[in-house]
C-alpha cells in the first residue's frame, strides 16, 4: 500500500478527513464573504452580481449542511469548482480585470491536489484543464471594456481586496498542508511502533529502545531486568470462547501490565500472548517482585464474555542484564546482548512451563545462585 493510500484510510488523519474539515471552513468563510459583496452589489445597482452572491450563499450553506453529514462530498466539491470558476469570470466580465476576481481561480488547483480523488488520472487532468480555462479567461477578458464601469477607488479597494484575501486563504492552505504533513508522520510512526490490538510498543520498536537502554545501562554499571510473560493455555481460550474472547484476554493482560510497571518501564507484545517487559534500573529481586504482582493480578482479573468469566494465568521467565567482564569497546555489544537477556529470559520462561505453568521461573544461572 502506498504513502497515499494509507493517508486515504478513514483511520488515518488527512485524506478525505482532511478534505471535508477544509471544506467545512471554506463553506463559513465563503458564506460570509458572499453576503457582504452582495451587500455591496446592491448599494451600487450591479443586480446580476447581487444575484449571483445570493445564490453562492445558499450553495455554500447546502455544502456545509452535506459535509456535516459525511453525503455527496465530491459532489459539493465540483459544485464549489463551478461556482468560483463561473462566478470569477462573470465578476470579470461585469467589472473588468482590474477588480481582480480573477484571482480566485488561482486557488483551485492547489486544493484539486488534496481532493477526495485518488487516482492521480483525474487529478492530473482536472488541474490542467482548470490551468487552460485561467490562461482562456486572461486572453479574452483581460482588455475587455467592462458592462459596470466603476469609480476608480472602488474598483482598485475591490482588487486590493481580492488580492489581499486570496493571498491571505493560500497561507492558511499552506498551513493546513504543513499540519497535515506533520499529523500524518507522527501517525505513521505512532502505527510503525505499537501494536494494534493492545496499543503497546510492538516487537521492532522495543528492540531499538532497548538497545539504548542496555547500552546506558552498562555505561553506567546499572542492573536492567527482563520479564518474558506468556498467557497459559490462550489457545484453549480461542477454542472455547473464540477469538474476540481471545482479543479481550490479551487486552486485559496489556492492561494488568502497564498498571503493574512504573511509568519508565517497558511493556511491548512480543507475538502472539508473548508479552516482554524491560525494567530499566531493576536488579533481579525487584523483578521478581513485580513478576509476582503481574502473576497474582491477572490470576484474580477474569475477563467477562457474555455470561462467562474467563480466568487466565501467566507464566513469567526474568533474565538480568550481566555487567561483570563485558568490553566496552565492542561496537555490536548491544543488539548480541538483547537477544541474549531475551532468550535466557525464554528459556526460563519455558523451564516455567515444564514445571506446571502459572509461576515464575529465573533464568538458570540465576536461580542457582538463589
């Protein structure tokens, strides 16, 4: 799936969402713009103008009432194409270039590039033939003698005006641009490193925070724990009270973790109901202990599911980070040493396993030394 693509999805900030907040500000800013130059219309006897203002504020109005209702977005935004392009050129052509209606076609095919279509086949095309028609307009209307001839300052206030507010509506374009360039890559990078389904650190992200963690770490000589916490029997979970059930169990588990750990530590799912837990500044009796709350808590949290409570247990395997006769000096000391606390904290955890599951389980070296 493309950048553009995923920007497109209705989970995902910009695309169509973007598109119908622009169009809802659009609509009230044009509305309000309209009754005044119908205002102004009037007082000076252009009654075609006048008209014409009228009923833009009434098109207006109908595509803000659409946009709310999430109803015939594309539809209200050609609707509005076709209103500035007729209108502009029927202003030029009543009042002449120099009142500078004209350059409100210049705003539209910056804004055709964030419409609702997505395939660049129609794009493309729309904002040439909208390019064509600006250029068609400048040749024929460009020295044209105007239908209203006005007085001279009204005409230059109105060019000013015009200029000044296009100018004005394509700086809050580029802001909207901006905001959505930075909303979506935060949001990409937020779906890039949490897990969907709990909202935890997945497994690449928690790889790289605890490559610097490790590293900090040993520069500093601190003790760092590892809890590889696995759900007993998940499978038979998802057998007997199927997978949204099983979804649930692993939410609750996320749930029970995050409010067992402190707010430094991290919790990231592992795969599957494989869960790991990094205890930055933890020796391995502090680990332990908090195993044991995590062990106790899920043991006594049952998830209900329809007029069934579903108990869970967990068995828990904790590796600590050996500092003793490690070099300094080795470049890819880092990542080697992760994977090692991982799968001494693995292997402990399967150990727990063979023993009856629903315990906690040190790594081997360790729990000799206990």
């Amino acid at each position: 799936m493309s950048l553009y693509s995923t920007l497109m999805e209705p989970g995902v900030i910009g695309g169509e969402r973007m598109f119908r907040k622009l169009m809802l500000q659009v609509s009230v800013l044009a509305s309000v713009i309209h009754i005044a130059f119908a205002v102004l219309f009037f007082t000076y006897d252009i009654v075609p103008l006048a008209i014409v203002n009228i009923f833009s504020v009434l098109l207006y109005m109908t595509v803000f009432v659409l946009i709310i209702r999430r109803r015939l977005i594309v539809i209200s935004w050609l609707a509005v194409v076709v209103e500035i392009v007729v209108h502009a050129t029927l202003a030029v052509y009543l009042l002449g270039w120099e009142s500078g209606f004209h350059f409100y076609a210049m705003m539209i095919p910056p804004v055709m590039m964030v419409s609702p279509f997505k395939e660049s086949m129609i794009k493309v095309p729309m904002v040439a033939g909208m390019m064509v028609l600006y250029v068609l307009i400048d040749h024929e209307l460009r020295g044209a003698q105007p239908v209203y001839l006005l007085k001279e300052s009204l005409l230059n206030s109105l060019y000013y005006f015009n200029l000044v507010l296009v100018l004005i509506s394509m700086v809050f374009l580029s802001g909207l641009y901006y905001r959505l360039v930075v909303e979506n890559a935060a949001r990409l990078q937020q779906l890039a490193t949490t897990d969907a389904l709990t909202g935890l650190h997945n497994r690449r992200c928690v790889q790289e925070l605890a490559e610097r963690e490790i590293k900090n770490h040993r520069r500093h000589g601190l003790p760092l724990s590892v809890l590889m916490c696995d759900l007993d029997n998940f499978k038979r979970v998802n057998d007997l009270f199927g997978h949204l059930a099983g979804d649930r169990v692993l939410r609750n588990f996320s749930q029970v973790l995050n409010q067992q750990v402190r707010a430094g530590d991290l919790v990231a799912r592992w795969g599957g109901e494989e869960f790991l837990v990094l205890l930055p500044s933890t020796p391995l009796a502090e680990a332990q202990a908090v195993a044991e709350r995590v062990r106790q808590h899920i043991e006594q949290a049952p998830v209900t599911m329809a007029d069934s409570e579903i108990y869970t247990t967990t068995t828990i395997g904790i590796s600590e980070l050996a500092l003793e006769g490690v070099s300094l000096t080795m470049g890819n000391l880092a990542g080697d040493c992760f994977e090692q606390l991982v799968a001494r904290a693995d292997d402990a955890l399967y150990q727990g396993k063979a023993n009856g599951r629903n315990c906690i389980m040190l790594e081997p070296q360790a729990a000799c030394e206990h």
